[in-house]
C-alpha cells in the first residue's frame, strides 16, 4: 500500500504546527513566571488558584482591618490618657480653690485655667480619627459629638453604635 505524498506532507505539517503551538505555550509560561496562565492549561489548577487568590484577598483585608482597629485603639488610648491629665489637673484646681487662701484675684485665675481646661475636654471629647470619624460619636460621624451652646452646656449629637471591624473568620473587634 502506497500513502501519498500530499497526505504525509499535510500531517508533518499539522505536527509541526501542534509542536510550534506548544513551544509558544512553553515559552509564554517561561516568561511569565506562571504555570498557568489560562483556565485551559489545567483546569483544576485554575480553580484552585481562583481561591488562593480569593483566600489572599480575605487575609489582606482582615490584615487592614486589624492595622485599622489598632491604630484607632491607640489614639483612643492616648486621648483618654490627655483626658485623665486634664480631670486631674481640675481636681487640683477644686481643692485649692476651696482651700481658703486665695483672694478674688486667685480665684479667678483658678476659674479661668478651670474654664480653659473644660475647653480642652470638649476638644478630647471632639476628637476624630484619621478618617476623620469621630472616636466618641457612635456611628454619627457627620456631626461633632458635643457641642457647647453659648451658656455653656454641651450636647451630645452622637449616637450609641460602635465601631467594629472584622479581622478573622470569626473575630469581630
């Protein structure tokens, strides 16, 4: 039995050309560095990829959220701290204005840094994070938690929601 030459020809061909597809793909996966780089080179590998990747992303986030959570801890922290400074410090005015030994004068210097101080506290009170939502507002952060009226009291426009962040599967803080 003879095979013809067109027919040998056309299937040296079609080797040649399935073999050049295969250095292509070969040298594409060579540069890129990826050993696979369609869904089709392997299937399972892909999906598998899909949720590594997916899964990286998830961690990712939780990772932000904790940077997020602790770094809006820390300045909570510290504010509270200035604040524990400030009620200290008006104690301290307290008992030495009643203490008797002050004129008018001293009281009134006492009353200012007192009203100076109280100041301060709305000020800490008022505080926002780098965000800028307020730590003390709730979930309110369109308005300034507290506010002082021109008779001096102060209202709070916040709310009683808290902050929380994800940052695990099953930890919330």
């Amino acid at each position: 039995m003879r095979v013809s030459t067109k027919i040998f020809n056309q299937k040296q061909v079609g080797a040649f050309q399935r073999l050049q597809t295969d250095v292509h793909s070969i040298q594409e996966k060579i540069s890129s560095g990826k050993k696979i780089t369609k869904a089709s080179d392997d299937p399972i590998g892909a999906v598998e990829l899909s949720a590594v990747r997916e899964q990286r992303d998830i961690l990712t986030q939780y990772l932000s959220n904790s940077s997020s959570a602790a770094t809006r801890l820390d300045l909570t922290d510290k504010t509270l701290d200035e604040f524990n400074t400030a009620l200290t410090r008006l104690t301290e005015l307290a008992t030495m204005a009643g203490n008797g030994i002050y004129d008018g004068f001293g009281h009134e210097s006492v009353l200012n840094e007192m009203k100076q101080l109280y100041d301060v506290c709305i000020g800490l009170a008022n505080t926002s994070d780098s965000l800028g939502r307020p730590l003390f507002g709730g979930f309110n952060s369109s308005e300034i938690p507290f506010t002082k009226d021109t008779s001096g009291n102060v209202k709070y426009n916040g709310n009683r929601g808290q902050h929380s962040v994800q940052i695990s599967e099953s930890l919330t803080v």
